[in-house]
C-alpha cells in the first residue's frame, strides 16, 4: 500500500497527455553554492519568485538540495520533498537536473502516488534551502524512478516541493514548511501564494512564508475558511455554491485547493452538465476536450463561472477556463471530471482558480484566506 494519499500534481491527466511538450530544457545548470551563508541571511523576511511554464501551466521554485540547484513544482496537493536522483535513469532521459546524494545503505524503497503518475526513491536526510530559508537534516525522496506522466515535465521540474501536512509524507516526517516554522525561521505558519495566469503576463508568481506574506493588490479583507475536513491533510474548504452565468450549478461542496492542478476539476456525478453549459459543444480528442476560444455565454466571459465561500464570491473568467488557441483554432478545455478517486465528491480548484485570488494556507491548521487578487 502507498503511505502517501496524494491528491493532486496534475490531476487533469488527460489534458496534460494531450498537451505538447515543449523541447526547450529549463536554462538552469546544476551549481554548487556555499550554503554557509544561507544560515545567516535566514532571519530576514523574502518572497520566492516562482517561475511559470506557459504552455504547462507549472509553477516552480528554484531550490538548493546539497548543494545543487533543483527547479522544484510547487505543491499543495501533496506533501513529500523529492528530488531526482543520479541513479534514476529515466529522470536523465527526461532532461531533469540530478541530486548526487550518496544513497543509503538501507535503501527501503518507497512510493509517491499522485494523480498522475508515481514517484519511487528511498528517503535520505538532506539539506535544503529555498531563497533564504534553510533546513538541515530534512528528510526527503531521493527519486530512483519515475513514471511516464512525471517524466513529460522533466524539462520543467527536477523534484516536487509539497505543502500540504506533515501527516502525508512518507513516514509521518516533516515537511519543508513545518521545519521551517518548528525551527523558528518563520514566525507564522502561513505560506501565501501570488500565481498571476498568462492573461496576466506582467507579473511574476511569488511564494511568501510567515510574516513576509504580503498583500498583493488589494485591501479588503480577505475570508478565512477552516479545513472542511479536519483529517485530510490538504487544503479541503466548503464551498456554499456554484454557479455559472446566474444559474446555481451545485451548492455545499467541498473543493481541494491545489497549485500542483492545472486546471480545475469536477466531482464525477455533475460533471457533464456543468462542461455543456460552460463550454457548448465538446469534442473528444486525444484524451482531452476541445472548445470553443469564446464562450458560448456570449459577451461575458468574465463572469463565466464562480464560486462562493462564506458569502463571498469570487469568478474565474473564460479566458482562465481555456488553454491558448491550438493549431485547428480550438482551445483544450481545462475543467474536466475529477477522476482521483469515485467515491471522493470534491472539487478540484487548481491553478485556473488560483489565478483569480491570492490565497494563503496555513500549515499548521489548514486554514485558507482567499483575497481578491
Ligand atoms: C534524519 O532526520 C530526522 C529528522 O528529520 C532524524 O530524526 C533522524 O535521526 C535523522 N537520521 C539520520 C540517519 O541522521
Ligand atoms: C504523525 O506524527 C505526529 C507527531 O509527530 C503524531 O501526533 C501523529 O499521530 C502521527 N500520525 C501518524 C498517522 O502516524
Ligand atoms: C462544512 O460544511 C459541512 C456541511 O455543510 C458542515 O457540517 C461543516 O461544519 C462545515 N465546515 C466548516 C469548517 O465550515
Ligand atoms: C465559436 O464561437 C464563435 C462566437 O460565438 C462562433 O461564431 C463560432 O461559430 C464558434 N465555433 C464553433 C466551432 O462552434
Ligand atoms: C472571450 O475570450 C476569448 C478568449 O480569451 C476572446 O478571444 C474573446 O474575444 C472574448 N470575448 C469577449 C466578448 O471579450
């Protein structure tokens, strides 16, 4: 049995399949730095730029993992720090940068399952740093394979920095953000995330830990939303209603927010009406849906779906429901059917949510504020 219940990393398997890899490798070289320094710039207060790949919509920090620089995809969907590993063949075909961490002896091997695709290594203890923060000792994955679906972006990510609770790594072990916070780098336990989508080009992505969260563009006050569901390790929230145009679509749901989704997902049993009415005509192809470029809502594409949490309401636009236009003029939808797991009725709100607020998780509790972006 995997240890791990991973929600997310990509749960729209079937888009992600039918989108074309792009062949440029990240212009980032493995690089020794002195990590010396690191330790005593820690105190001070820095947001993470993190880095977006158009086409796959991933978004990655630049990490140092003993002493080699690693983009790393940010998520929230799952908890456990893996990084390939020299050994991992397939992650060398894949283009991804590799850790040179000398295995250990007992190598017990362990499983990551995501949404799509699986993660294998054994668990070593390393030090890793992300901008200023610094922990030493913390155990993570070193990957020895990985499977197809994770391989597709190796060009983009070389590991997964998770965020979600301690409860769902590998052992029950800390999590990057819980050391951090256990060793007193940062005063609070919240990570806020500022993720601008490509209708929003100007901006860069930032992560910001404890008291260095800042608010991005607004000044209403944002709500807070206890986790829903006080096992689950992720960043499960009730959702009062949905609703397309005017219509109430579904009412108290719960939805998983998660950076490591691209696209936003449906539970299983009102998917089809929900896709219909949001997107008009469907076509199959390659696993994915294709749409219509404009939606066939007509004029307002900006009101085209929402989502209210506490009597706040918060709409994603069409643009943010489409990818960018393809070769036969069609778009890949990027809401689908949540296929995780049938009997487990959430909503998936990945990136194209995200994009439209600017949200904060605490890692402790699991609470989330959302702040208009
Ligand atoms: C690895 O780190 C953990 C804490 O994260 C610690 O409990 C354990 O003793 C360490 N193991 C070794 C072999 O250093
Ligand atoms: C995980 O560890 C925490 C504290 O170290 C403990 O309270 C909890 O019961 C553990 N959970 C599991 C599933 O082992
Ligand atoms: C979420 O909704 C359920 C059912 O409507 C309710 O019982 C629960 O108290 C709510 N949880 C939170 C944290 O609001
Ligand atoms: C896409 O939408 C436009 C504008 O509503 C419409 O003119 C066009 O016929 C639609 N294309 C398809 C293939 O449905
Ligand atoms: C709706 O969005 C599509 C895709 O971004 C765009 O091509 C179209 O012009 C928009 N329609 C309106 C009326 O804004």
């Amino acid at each position: 049995m995997f240890e791990a219940i991973i929600l997310a990393g990509l749960v729209l398997l079937n888009y992600s399949q039918a989108l074309p890899t792009s062949p440029t490798v990240q212009q980032i070289q493995a690089s020794r730095s002195d990590q010396g320094h690191l330790i005593d710039r820690r105190a001070e207060d820095s947001s993470i730029p993190l880095e977006r790949d158009e086409s796959a919509g991933i978004f990655t920090a630049n990490m140092v993992i003993e002493g080699i620089l690693l983009p790393m995809h940010v998520d929230t969907g799952s908890s456990q720090l893996w990084g390939a590993h020299e050994s991992c063949q397939a992650c060398r075909d894949a283009h991804m940068i590799v850790l040179d961490t000398v295995l250990p002896e007992e190598c017990e091997r362990k499983d990551i399952q995501y949404a799509a695709g699986t993660v294998t290594g054994c668990l070593a203890n390393t030090s890793v740093s992300l901008g200023s923060y610094y922990v030493e000792d913390l155990r993570i994955l070193l990957a020895t394979d990985i499977s197809e679906e994770i391989a597709m972006h190796g060009h983009l990510y070389s590991g997964t920095l998770g965020l979600a609770d301690d409860k769902l790594t590998i052992g029950n072990t800390s999590t990057f953000g819980s050391s951090l916070f256990t060793q007193g780098q940062i005063p609070s336990p919240k990570i806020g995330f500022y993720l601008p989508g490509r209708n929003n080009p100007v901006d860069e992505g930032k992560m910001a830990f404890g008291n260095s969260i800042e608010r991005f563009t607004t000044n209403i006050e944002p709500i807070t939303l206890p986790r829903a569901r006080p096992d689950d390790g992720v960043y499960v929230i009730n959702v009062t209603k949905v609703s397309v145009g005017e219509t109430t679509v579904a009412s108290n749901q719960q939805a998983v927010l998660d950076t490591g989704s691209l696209g936003i997902g449906i539970p299983p049993s009102m998917s089809d009406n929900i896709l219909s009415t949001i997107y008009g005509k469907i076509t199959e192809e390659d696993g994915g849906k294709k749409v219509n470029g404009s939606s066939p809502l007509g004029e307002n594409n900006l009101t085209s779906l929402s989502f209210t949490f506490d009597g706040k309401t918060f709409n994603v636009g069409y643009e943010e429901l489409i990818s960018t236009s393809q070769e036969d003029g069609q778009c890949w939808a990027l809401m689908d059917t949540y296929k995780g797991n049938e009997a487990d009725e959430t909503w998936i709100l990945g990136e194209a949510f995200l994009h439209t607020v600017y949200h904060v998780i605490n890692i402790e509790d699991g609470t989330v504020d959302l702040h208009n972006a």
